[in-house]
C-alpha cells in the first residue's frame, strides 16, 4: 500500500369513506351495504423504503472490497480524497456523466465558506457517498486523543449539518489510524477504509497522460482494488479516461452504497 495525500488547502481554486345509503335505502331491511375499497399491494407498499441489500463487504486489511454473492465479476471502488476543494464537484459531474459512483472523503478545511458548502451539497446530491477524513488532515498518531476524537466527530457533526446525514466511511490522513481512532470511527458507526493503490501525489503522475496510465496499468490493480486519487487538477482531467480504461479492462465500478457498513443508531 502506498503512501498518500497531503490534505493542505490549495490555492488553485385520499382516504375512502363508506358511501352513505339514500332514504329510501334505509328504510329497507337488510340492505347490503357498499364494501370498502381494498388496499392494493401498491398501496400497502407504498411509502415503505426498502433495506438494501449489500452487495460488497470490506476486506480485514481495509484495502479491497470482496462480493458477498460469489459473483466473478470484476470491481474496482473509486475513492477521492480531499474534497470539496477546487476540483471536486467537477469531478463528480465527469463521474455523474459516466454513470458511475465514488466516495469523495471530505475535509473540514475545505467546508469554511457557503461555496465550499454548496459543493458538498451538490456531490450529495448528485448520490455520491461522503466520507470522513478529518477536519484539518493532521497525522492521527502524532496528536492526542481528545484531539483525535475532535477532529473526527467534529466532522461529521459539520457535515451533517451541511447535507443532513453524516458520513459512512473514515479514512485516516495518509492512512495512519491510532487504536483511538479506529476506536472513535466504531462509535460514530463509519466503515474503516483504507486504499489499494493511488498515485497522483507523486511527481512524476502529476499530468494527466502519466496518471490515466498507471491508474489501469498498475500491477496493484486487482478485483476489489480500492483506488486512491485526490482533489486535484490533474486527476479531473484524467479522471474519465481512468474510467473508461478500467471499464474496457473489464472492471465495474462498484456503488458505494452497496458495501456494507455497520448498523448505525438514530
């Protein structure tokens, strides 16, 4: 597993009744009357959401995602750190287009401002997951614990307060946990995640030729591959050639909302 983003802000920016008998009706005995309509199994249905069923679970590394069906197709998770910073909501639209999903993991330095909020609302709303990865993207093992908990509860409770749910998932900064943290993560009912591969922090992938290349040419890519990339200018602009190339190497592109996460309380 390699090593991973920065996290710094950059500067590149109705009801039925019974029917009423007449008079006439009335005085007769034994008149039958009108029975009630019968609910449909529409209507008995309707308004009740259904549970979906997981189609994908974690591995114990945290770093791939397995089928729970035994199926042999072949899945990739496409994961965006950093975000909502300059590029995110861009990257969500070349996505959205492509009809395919992505966790974008959020940090709360780049929520400071009401258009910073509104590309949050905006990726959410489009159906893309939201994850945790901290309010200001310290290195988790080098602060203490009550500075641990803050920065990730405080998080979610920012981005609840955005979009109205909080996030599923938690994604350490440069995916070093504490035993805390994870801990935490626990409590607050978030999936633990860390990544598979990712490259476009290095220099020598900070183009969109070079990235597209080993993003579908890595020899880490594998079924369930968890793949890492950040808000950044080069990877929007490589991102749908990312895309399609691991589309036309066979990969689907799972659904976030299909992997199973643990039971969360009201």
């Amino acid at each position: 597993m390699l090593a991973a983003c920065v996290g710094t802000k950059q500067s590149n920016e109705s009801r039925v009744t019974e029917s009423i008998p007449s008079p006439e009706a009335s005085e007769t005995e034994n008149v039958e009357k009108p029975k009630e309509k019968e609910e449909s199994a529409e209507e008995k249905t309707e308004g009740v959401v259904e549970e979906t069923k997981p189609v994908y679970k974690l591995n114990e590394a945290n770093w791939v995602i397995e089928r729970l069906d035994g199926s042999d197709e072949k899945n990739v998770l496409i994961t965006i750190d950093d975000a909502p910073d300059k590029h995110s909501l861009e990257m969500a639209e070349i996505l959205n287009r492509l009809g395919v999903k992505a966790i974008f993991f959020v940090n709360g330095h780049f929520l400071d401002t009401p258009e910073e909020e509104e590309r949050l609302k905006k990726i959410h709303d489009m159906g893309f997951a939201i994850g945790n990865h901290t309010y200001s993207h310290p290195t988790l093992t080098k602060i203490p614990e009550e500075e641990q908990k803050e920065e990730i509860v405080s998080l979610n409770d920012r981005v609840k307060e955005i979009i109205g749910v909080s996030p599923a998932f938690f994604r350490a900064p440069f995916g070093m946990n504490t035993d805390y943290s994870k801990e935490i993560a626990s409590q607050e009912g978030m999936l633990l995640m860390n990544w598979t591969y990712g490259y476009d922090w290095e220099k020598q992938y900070q183009n969109p030729d070079s990235l597209v290349e080993i993003m579908i040419g890595s020899p880490y890519l594998t079924n369930g591959a968890n793949l890492l990339m950040h808000d950044r200018e080069w990877t929007k602009d490589a991102l749908e050639d990312i895309v399609k190339g691991l589309q036309s190497k066979g990969y689907s592109i799972a659904d976030p909302d299909l992997i199973e996460v643990p039971k969360r309380g009201n």
